[in-house]
C-alpha cells in the first residue's frame, strides 16, 4: 500500500464530533449509520464524515482520547527508553493527526505542541526503524520479526529496505561457473561444430 492507500483506511476511523446543525435522519452506508444529528450534542462518525463536515463549517471535532499532550509525551519517552517499538495508542496516530490539523487545528487544545509531540515521536521511530534495518543489514539477516510498527511506518521504510535487500542479494550471489558465463566458449563450439559439417 502507498500513504494514500494507508490515509484512506484511516479516514474510516471512527471520531466524536459536535454537530452545529439538527437533522433527524439516519444515513445508512455499507461501514454503518451515522446520524441523528442534534446541533451541540457530541455524535460519533467517520473520520471522512467529520472533515467533510468540518469543511462546510457544521460542527467541530473533538480530539480522540489518545490525542492528549501529556500521554503523548508519556508515550514519546517510553520510546526513547526502549530499545524496541513500544505500541501506539492508535494504529494511523499519523494520518490521522494530518487530516485532523489540516482542517482543524482550532478546535484542539494546544494544538501546535501536540503536533511538536507526533513528529517528534514519529521521527524517533522512523530513525530506530532505519537503525535497525542497517543492523539487520550489516549482520547478513535475511528475515527478521518487529512488533508495534504502524503501516505509515512500513510504508516509509519498505523502499529503503527492499532496495538494500536487492543490491545486498546481488553482491553475494555465488559466481557462476566462468566456462558456462564465457560467451567466446560458444562461439567457438559453434564454429568447430561448422567447420566440421564443412570438412565433411
């Protein structure tokens, strides 16, 4: 999957919202219903939902409870403490924390440092990812087994690694038998298989 792919899925996440309109229907999609929707009573939604909303300026997003500064400094140095990937509070911490500031920074708390926090931990793991990968790398390892890596994080690393796996392959293969790679080897049965039906 590319970052789109992975933004996608998670625009399916499930938010709170606070509508700032009344509509008494009920919508019914194939991932579930939303609505009613009562003008100042919170409402659970998708994701996709509350920034469309947002857009129109018809509600305002409440923060998902994983998304409090003090947790996530909390989390930030668990992981600078651990020398594996400790598990996030959200799967899609990243996307998610995008296409909510990028319609509605305003309406979450110290916005600008919770920010600061999700890409500070996210550089974080991202370098211990590519750390890890160099010393899988270097020791030769041909599979390995890493828990609590997000898909964004895959993602990101995947090229990286597929790459230096290839070129890492490519270095080591065994030569082939120099007689059987000689094409001048050819060439020359070739011409004495020719010369001999000449001869004779």
């Amino acid at each position: 999957m590319d970052p789109a792919e992975i933004e996608f899925i998670a625009e399916q996440e499930k938010i709170s919202i606070i509508p700032k309109f009344t509509d008494q229907r009920v919508i019914h999609l194939i991932s579930g219903d939303i609505g009613p929707f009562r003008a100042g009573i919170p409402v659970v939604v998708p994701l996709w939902v509350a920034i469309h909303l947002r857009q129109r300026k018809k509600c305002t997003i409440v923060a998902p409870d994983w998304m409090d500064l003090e947790l996530l400094e909390e989390k930030l140095e668990e992981e600078k403490n651990s020398r594996f990937f400790t598990k996030m509070p959200n799967d899609h911490y990243m996307g998610i924390t995008h296409l909510i500031f990028e319609v509605a920074a305003q309406d979450i708390d110290n916005s600008e440092r919770i920010r600061t926090a999700i890409k500070d931990l996210w550089d974080l793991r991202v370098s211990k990812a590519r750390s890890s990968a160099d010393t899988f790398l270097k020791g030769g390892g041909r599979h390995a087994g890493i828990d609590y890596l997000t898909q964004m994080e895959i993602c990101t690393l995947r090229p990286l690694l597929l790459d230096a796996l290839d070129v890492t392959y490519k270095l080591n293969a065994p030569l082939e038998d120099a007689s059987f790679l000689n094409t001048s080897s050819f060439v020359s049965q070739s011409q004495q298989a020719g010369s001999s039906t000449t001869s004779s």
